[in-house]
C-alpha cells in the first residue's frame, strides 16, 4: 500500500507540563519543541496547550510524490477541500472532529527484531536449566513506536469517509453502526474512528516488546501513580493484541500494546463486521464505564473547561 506509518500526532492538552511528565514517565524520549520520541519511531508525539484533550494534527507517510497527487484527488472527489499541496505533502481538515490530517513522502518506518525468547510449554522445553530472560530485564519500559489513535466523533460515518475515501486508508473490521478500525501500515489498525456523543480523544497506544514489557511498563507507572490505572491486562478480540491502559493527567488514555494482528498481503484478511460484546476484548478485568465513557464527557459536551 502506499500509505505506510502513522508517523506522529500532535495532541492539545492542559497542564501540558505535567502531561508531558507523565509520556516520559510512560517511556517516551523528550524533544526540543514539546515533542516526544520512542525507540524507534523517533518523534511521534508532540504535545502543545489547550484548553481540553484533543487530537489537532496526525501526519501518515506515504511513498512517493505520485501517492500525495492521487490523495489530493481522492479528497477533491469527495467535496473535502485539500488545506495545503505541494510535491511531498498534502494537508486536509477532517470536517467532524477539526483533526488536521497530512500525508507526507516519508521513509518507511523499520524495526528490528529482537532475539526470539525461547518459551516451555507442555511437552516442549525450549529453556531448560534457564530462567526466562524477561524476568531478569530492568530498567523503565520504553515503547518501540507510536501504533494508534482512537477518536470519537459526532459522525461516525463521516470521519470514516474522510479517512478511507479521501486519505486512502483501509478497514481492517468494524463494528455494527459504531466503529472502524482503519489501517495506513500492516499494523491491523492504527486510526479507530468511534460513533460518539461528542468528538474527543480517547487513546493513544504504544507498541512494546511482548506482554512481559506491557507489564513491567505499567506496574512501573502505577508505582509512581496508583490512579493512573485504567484497563488491565487483557487482549483484545479485534486487533487481538495484548493491552493495559493508563490514564494520563488530561483524562487521556494511553495503551502499552504488543501482538497485534498484522495484514500484510490485503488480499488473504477479511474484514468483518462484529457485535459490541465480541469486539472489546478476549479476556480480562471487566470493562469499567469509564472507559466506554470517560468521566470528562460531559465537560466536553458543554465546554466546561479549564484554562491551559
């Protein structure tokens, strides 16, 4: 596909000095210019103030010059005006949510794999006289890159319009009249487009090593900070990965992830449409309300807010 990374977002958040504490805390590198890089995505995050959590700007990587003229085109067809065009990037506001979306001629992004660990499972002993080497690991948790960005917005269909007919983007599964989990990399999704009462920012995820890193990641942060427990552990239906979620100072969601689905060849994966009990995890705690509906909503909705 030409589309190829979610390269970096830029969130609007209160507090931002605070919020960027805790992303370091998190694992992510802190930059000049308020952004925040991971092992190997480089600077995936930036954070600037406002009033409220919100997603202003994703950036997508794309192949060639050729990939952005065919974007300007498809965004043209579907009556979105095309904000700024040049040979290497095209920019558009997506009319829902305000998100600034650019697609840029980037290098792709590669990752290098760590040695394989050796697991006993019944009737297979892999590591023999050997303790397993994730329990001898220190140090903080740091993610690898930037996987994906959950948004709620006022017209589900719309954003996913925006997203799939204009940007080019694929859907990997839905579900039934409330989401879509959207590809621009092999990674099973990396935009999660959710039918919501207002439009918001809900999570962020990070990949990690394995679900040995998820859970030294988060039982370090929740050392520092109990109430920053949101979700977790678990894995996911859809995506089918590992996860724990954290709650950052602005109400934000933050999601340590690994072993997500991966659709290399588009023509062997089926997307599928699934019902609200089946797609929000395998197995795990129970899902709190607050996640499905984050106690700051309401403030939203009515522009409550704080000052940044």
């Amino acid at each position: 596909m030409p589309l190829h990374t979610l390269n970096a977002l830029t969130i609007g958040v209160p507090e931002a000095k605070a919020v960027r504490g805790y992303y370091e805390d998190f694992g992510l590198t802190g930059e000049d210019g308020g952004w925040l890089s991971t092992a190997e995505g480089g600077k995936q995050l930036r954070l600037v103030p406002a009033p409220h959590r919100q997603l202003l700007r994703m950036e997508i990587g794309v192949d060639d010059p050729d990939d952005i003229g065919r974007i300007a085109g498809r965004l043209r067809r579907i009556g979105v005006a095309v904000s700024r065009l040049s040979q290497e990037s095209v920019t558009a506001v997506e009319p829902v949510t305000g998100v600034e979306v650019t697609a840029e001629v980037t290098r792709r992004l590669v990752q290098y794999p760590s040695p394989a660990a050796a697991h006993n499972r019944p009737g297979v002993i892999e590591r023999p006289e050997a303790r397993a080497p994730a329990i001898l690991r220190e140090g903080r948790v740091r993610p690898r890159k930037l996987g994906h960005v959950v948004i709620g917005s006022v017209d589900q269909a719309t954003s996913q319009r925006f997203f799939v007919d204009g940007f080019g983007l694929k859907v990997s599964d839905e579900v039934r009249d409330t989401a879509a989990f959207l590809r621009c990399s092999s990674d099973h999704h990396n935009v999660l487009v959710q039918r919501a009462p207002v439009n918001f920012l809900h999570h962020t995820a990070w990949q990690v090593e394995d679900v040995d890193e998820i859970g030294r990641g988060a039982m370090a942060m929740l050392e520092d900070d109990p109430e920053r427990h949101a979700w977790g552990l678990g894995r996911h239906f859809i995506g089918s990965n590992f996860f724990w979620y954290l709650r950052d100072p602005a109400g934000m969601f933050s999601e340590y992830y690994s072993d997500l689905d991966c659709i290399v060849d588009d023509a062997l994966w089926s997307p599928q449409v699934w019902d609200d009990a089946k797609a929000n995890y395998s197995w795990g705690p129970p899902l709190p309300p607050s996640f499905v509906s984050p106690e700051d909503l309401a403030a939203h909705m009515t522009g409550a807010h704080g000052k940044p």
